[in-house]
C-alpha cells in the first residue's frame, strides 16, 4: 500500500498516543495522561477549525504524525500557521513520511489562505534538519521561553 497522509480520526488513539510518547520521549520530555487526553480532544475536535493533526500511514499503520496550530500574526493580515509536532517512526524513516507531513501541512495552509508556515526544533536534530533545510529557510531567531 502505498503512504497516505490523512487527518487524525478519534479511532487513531491508540497509535497516535504511542507515536507522540516516542516523540515526546526524543526530546526527553514526559507528559501527564491529562495532556494527551486533552491535546487529543482538540485535535480531533471538529469545531477547533484553527488546530488539527494528520497522520501518515503505511500498510495500514500509523508511523508518522504531524501537529498544527493556525493564529494570528500582528505583522501579517492573514493567520499564520506553527507546526508545532512532527515525527515519524523511526521504522519508517526514508520513506518519505516526513515529507510528505510537512508538505501536508503546506497545503492546508495554502487552503486556509496561509502562505507563512512555521516550526522549531533542536540544535541536535540534524537528520531531521537535512529535510527542513530542503523545505523551508532557516531563521535567526532564537526562542525564549517562560517556564
């Protein structure tokens, strides 16, 4: 079968749950069980037009996932969209998954009238950053955060 790039349905769970715990788990990060269970309601929330997920599947599994988040821009009149989470299994890696999810979301952007797509990752993810580096432009800025 051939990599289908589909939005998360509330029957992906299950595997959606253990893809995020892995990639969770790549950045050494451990959530409570009320995260996944309220992040996952938003994302299969039909009313919660300015998020959602897609998932890659592969012979009938999920192996990659893909989270995003539309909002407004104070120096855009249109929204623009974070890609907050992507990962793909690391069974799956090279088939294309990655891709294939980044450019998912490129395209619903392009539907929603939302020409900026935007993400972060770490310094260290250099197998990840080879395709970034292929898919969009690097940026200067650096991120601070408020614990």
């Amino acid at each position: 079968m051939p990599l289908t790039i589909r939005p998360l349905t509330p029957e992906d769970r299950t595997p959606w749950a253990a893809l995020w715990r892995d990639y969770l788990s790549f950045y050494e990060t451990a959530l409570p069980q009320e995260i996944y269970d309220a992040t996952f309601a938003r994302l299969v929330d039909p009313q919660a037009v300015e998020r959602g997920a897609l998932v890659a599947e592969l012979d009938g599994q999920l192996i990659g996932l893909v989270h995003y988040i539309f909002h407004a821009h104070n120096w855009r009149v249109e929204d623009v969209c974070y890609l907050q989470d992507l990962f793909v299994s690391e069974a799956a890696r090279g088939t294309g998954a990655g891709r294939a999810l980044i450019e998912g979301v490129y395209a619903l952007a392009d539907a929603h009238g939302t020409p900026n797509v935007y993400w972060m990752t770490q310094d260290f993810n250099a197998t990840a950053r080879q395709l970034y580096d292929r898919l969009a432009t690097l940026t200067p800025f650096i991120k601070y955060s408020r614990s």
